[in-house]
C-alpha cells in the first residue's frame, strides 16, 4: 500500500513537472510583445485624458488618473521581464504571472468603468464614441494577444465589456441598446476565440516537449546500459577520449579499472539468465555505493564492468580494487538465491600506461588477463613486461 502511494505522488509530481514546462512559455508569451502592451496601455493614456479634458468631469478625471498610473506601471514591468527573458535570468515566473495578472485586469475594469461612467455622466456623444470605442477595441485586442492564459484574457474583455454594456442600456437609446446587444454576444465570441487559439499553442507546446522528450529517450538508450543503468561502452569512451583530451593536463594521473566476474557463465547457465541479469543489477549497485564520487562506472557488455577514477593513482586505483574484490564477497541477494561471486580485475594508469583511450583500454584488458591467469579473484597492474609477452 505504501508503495503504490509513493508511485501516485511520484506519478503526480511528474505530471506536475510537464504541466509547468507548459505553463511557463505560456505565461512568458504574455510578456513576448511589450510593445503591443505597450501601444494598449498608450492607448488608454491617450484616450482617458482626451475624455477627462473635454468632460471637466472630476470622475472621468479620476479614472483617466487611474488608468494612466495602470499603463505605465503596466509597460516598465513587461519591458523589465522581457529584459530577463532576453538575458536568460528571468526567475519565479509565478509571480509575473501574478502580477501580470493583476495589471491586466485592473486596466481593463478602469476602462470599463470609465465607459460606464462616461454613459451615465455624459451626453456629449463624443465622449460615448471615445470611451466604448477604447473599451471595445481593448477587449478584442486581449483575446488573442492573451490566449496564453484563458483565465486572464476572458477576464480582461468580461471586465472591460459587460460595464460598457450595462452603461449602454441604462443610457436608453435604441441605437445604444442594440449596441450593448452585439456587445454582450462579443464577450462569448472573443471567449470562444482565445479557448481555441490557447487550446492550439497548448497543443504546440505539448507536440514539442514530447519531441524533446523522445530525443532524451533515444539519448540515453544510445548512451546508458538498459539493464544496469550504467554508462555503455560508447558513452565511457567518449568520456575518456574528452579526459584525456581536452582535461589531460587537469590530472597527473588517471586510473582505468577493467573488471570480469568470475566464472560468471556458471550462473547463467546453473540458475539461468533472469538470476544472471539480477546479478549484474546487484552488482552494478554496489560498485556505485563503493566508488561514490570518485569516478564513473560502464558495463561494457555481458560480466565486464571499466570503471574510470580521475586523478587517481596507481595506489588508489588499487585501494579501490581491493574495496570492490572485498565487497563482492560479502555476497549478494538475488531473489531466492545468496550468491557470492568474485571478480579479476586489471589496472592501467594514465598517461604512463597509455596516452590515449584505446592504447589505456587495452593495456588495462592485458592486466585483466593477467589477473585471471593468476586464478582469479585478485587483481593486476599493468607493465609493459606484459605487452611484451603478448606481443
């Protein structure tokens, strides 16, 4: 029972984990443009002193007050975050979020507002041509430019719109009623309009992540053992050629461990490839406990493991050695079976016993063979004496 709760949270949070990797281009979409936030914001700037101007009306004035403080907080935040987003350091993108959010809605409640406030005060038809043209322009605008967060974009034109509306029919005319009409019909529309333009970009965004996520995939079946989780041959001799590369000069030394259980056939053959496999998994396990921090492990294929240790010495690669040969015969639990299976390992040290990846991989096999010609369980460390004889 406590196992599967731990699989439902794991399973959650990493659902968790793809929904923020979609929620996060989406809420930086909101600030992608600041200069058509920039233009609406001017906009509303312009436009609500034009009407306090020719109202003399002290609400409209302070509405124009309102809206004008609104814009230009509005634009110094979004030219701020586009600035991060620019620059890479854009951090904590709930909070913009947030803020965004908050800005957006104040803005077009203030233009509301003030289109209802113009209706209600005023019969200069100007001022109404003026105040439902801002608020009507403003709550088409946003349903696109917004679509990134429904929430915030259908909250802006219901806000913006409905007191526009509502002014429009307490005004009485016939012309005005039939306006507040099309009007009302508009916020469901430009709703409809930025559900199915977010629900596009959502699908987008998904489409690419799960691109992102296959390519991963494929990285790491290309790179990473399937059955041990280990680094493969491909991925630790990439490692070495870049160590002993570009690093060469970061070590005075650089220790290749090449390993091979013993008589590790026998398993697989007495108590079959399953108990083989959980072998190799306990295994590889216990070198990574061994080892730690101090290097990197591969399987190299069937029983053979090459562990790379740098700026490790000939003396610590076989402290090491001799910590894995201890460790290994403690033994290990595999299913049903206790199994105690020794290993040979043979040691090369780099740049003394091999310049580059392949001449160290092949003076440490050399010492391997040395060490299962010895009778197994130990260790050896490469000499040239031995290329001699194989030679």
């Amino acid at each position: 029972m406590r196992s599967l709760g731990q699989k439902l949270l794991s399973l959650l949070a990493n659902l968790q984990a793809k929904e923020a990797d979609i929620r996060r281009p989406l809420v930086e979409s909101l600030y992608a443009s600041p200069t058509s936030l920039s233009i609406g914001a001017l906009s509303g700037f312009l436009l609500s002193v034009a009407i306090a101007h020719i109202s003399h009306d002290p609400l409209m004035t302070g509405c124009a007050i309102v809206i004008s403080a609104i814009a230009v907080a509005r634009t110094v935040s979004a030219m701020v975050y586009y600035k991060k987003l620019k620059t890479g350091v854009a951090r904590a993108y709930r909070w913009w979020e947030l803020a965004y959010e908050l800005g957006a809605w104040s803005f077009a409640a203030m233009l509301g507002i003030l289109a209802f406030v113009t209706l209600w005060r005023s019969d200069d038809p100007a001022i109404h041509m003026l105040s439902v043209s801002l608020a009507t322009g403003y709550g088409a605008g946003i349903s696109g430019r917004n679509a990134g967060r429904v929430k915030i974009a259908v909250g802006q034109t219901c806000l913006a719109l409905l007191p526009t509306v509502a002014g429009l029919w307490i005004e009485g005319h016939f012309g005005y009623r039939a306006l507040a009409v099309v009007l009302f019909v508009m916020v469901f529309a430009m709703r409809d309009i930025t559900r199915t333009t977010h629900r596009i970009v959502v699908e987008a965004l998904r489409g690419k992540q799960e691109k992102s996520l296959l390519a991963a995939k494929f990285e790491r079946l290309a790179r990473y053992d399937s059955l041990t989780g280990l680094e493969n041959r491909m991925a630790m001799q990439m490692r070495m050629r870049e160590v002993l590369g570009s690093n060469s000069a970061a070590y005075d030394a650089l220790a290749l461990l090449w390993m091979d259980l013993d008589r590790f056939k026998e398993v697989n053959d007495s108590l079959g490839h399953i108990v083989g496999d959980g072998l190799l998994r306990a295994v590889s396990e216990r070198l990574a406990h061994i080892l730690g921090d101090r290097g990197h492990i591969a399987r190299f294929g069937g029983d053979e493991f090459v562990i790379l240790c740098p700026g490790v010495d000939r003396a610590g690669a076989q402290i090491i050695a001799e910590e894995i040969l201890a460790a290994l015969q403690k033994g290990v639990r595999v299913g049903e079976h206790f199994l105690i299976n020794t290993a040979s390992i043979g040691i090369a040290i780099g740049p003394q016993d091999g310049r580059d990846a392949d001449e160290l991989m092949q003076n440490a096999d050399l010492a391997l063979y040395e060490a299962k010609g010895k009778g197994r369980n130990c260790t050896s460390s490469f000499a040239w004496s031995m290329k001699e004889r194989f030679h």
